[in-house]
C-alpha cells in the first residue's frame, strides 16, 4: 500500500496499492 504523506517513505504514493 500506498499512503499519503510528506514523509521519505511516503512519496507522493496517493491512493495507490
């Protein structure tokens, strides 16, 4: 999965599995 975030783990992976 894929969550929002602003974080380095996070990148820009919106919505997405």
């Amino acid at each position: 999965p894929c969550p929002c975030g602003s974080g380095r783990k996070y990148k820009k992976c919106c919505g997405r599995k």
